[in-house]
C-alpha cells in the first residue's frame, strides 16, 4: 500500500490533490488524520524555500513520502509582491476581501499596460527515500482594476490570465484548473512519479 502524505490540514487541498496525483498512491493522508500539533513558520525567501521546509520537516516526523506546496502573487509593479507574502499581505487574520483591497490601492495609479503578475506554484515531494523533488508552475496574466467572479479564493477575482478577458474567479473550475499555475506544477510532478515508480499507476 502506497501512502503519500501532504502537509496541510485542508482536506479539500487533499481532495484537490488527489484527482491530480491519486493513480501514483494507494491512500492520501493529511496531517488533520494525525494527533501532533504541528506549526511550521514560513520563513522563507522564496515559494522553493518555504515548500522544502515544510516537506522536510514532515517527512522527519513521519518518514511517509511527503508533498508540501507554496503558492502566491508575483505583480511586476510592486517588484513582486506580494509574493511569499501572498496569505499575510494585508496582515495575518485578513480576509481575501481585505488582501485584495490593499492590492488594488497600491496599484490604482498603474495603467493596465503595467498591471503585469504571475501565479506561482512550487510543489516540494520527498519519496520513501528521502530523495527531493521540486517543481514550478507559472501562470502569466495581469491584475484588474475590480474584483470579478465568485469561483475560487485568494487573489482570482483580480487576475486575469493570459488570453482570457475573464479573472480566475469567473472562469469554470474545470478550465481554471488546466490552465493554472497549480495545475502546471502537477503536470511536471507526475513525469516524475512516473519515472520514480516507473509505471503510470500504483498497483491497486
């Protein structure tokens, strides 16, 4: 029986991660299926950083094959804030709402010519060896000048992608699920399981 472990307590990440990853693993577990306690602090500089810290220090704990992510904005106009900031930009309690707000003000002198900004995602996998994996989905767009949508959470009513005139937050889950910065990362996770397990599915 194959088990991977992934370093959330949100249950709807697991679910989220097993339709993309579920024919490489028998059972997906999360950390709410654990009694400890575990806090990490993502210190880190960059999603690479912060993604490895908190496979590493799962994996340390458990010894089960582990997946931790890092994801955020990155706005050519801010220099790439919010970035690791992305969840705690308008401070640590704030809601999407108030994240938001605090984006638009920031940018509201910005012509729509220079309202460039990236998703990014960096998946950290640790395999029942302890050898590393990493990968990196981009997802290029620009950010609007009004929220749009109700689908999605963080950031999507304000970004729009790349050869879309919708935001993330209007497009179908389907379609913003093939095309995100989330979605490309998994893509290039899954040759690798392939080629860690050589085989295309886990024996069931």
């Amino acid at each position: 029986m194959r088990k991977l472990l992934v370093a959330t307590k949100n249950r709807g990440k697991a679910k989220e991660i097993k339709e993309l990853i579920g024919d490489f693993f028998d059972i997906i577990l999360t950390l709410s299926d654990f009694d400890e306690n575990i806090n990490i602090i993502e210190d880190g500089k960059t999603f690479e950083e912060n993604a490895l810290k908190k496979s590493k220090t799962i994996y340390s704990l458990y010894k089960l094959p582990t997946l931790a992510d890092d994801s955020g904005l990155e706005v050519d106009a801010l220099d790439g804030r919010p970035g690791v900031y992305s969840a705690r930009y308008a401070g640590d309690n704030a809601t999407d709402e108030e994240k938001i707000k605090k984006l638009l003000e920031e940018l509201k002198n910005i012509p729509e010519e220079k309202r460039g900004a990236q998703f990014v995602c960096v998946l950290a996998f640790i395999d029942e060896n302890g050898r590393v994996y990493q990968t990196r989905g981009v997802c290029r767009g620009k950010i609007g000048f009004a929220p749009k949508g109700v689908n999605g959470f963080g950031y999507d009513p304000i970004f729009i992608p790349e050869g879309y005139n919708a935001t993330f937050a209007e497009l179908e889950s389907d379609e913003k699920n093939r095309i995100s910065h989330r979605a490309r990362a998994f893509e290039k996770l899954k040759k690798i399981l392939g080629e860690i397990y050589n085989e295309d599915t886990c024996d069931k």
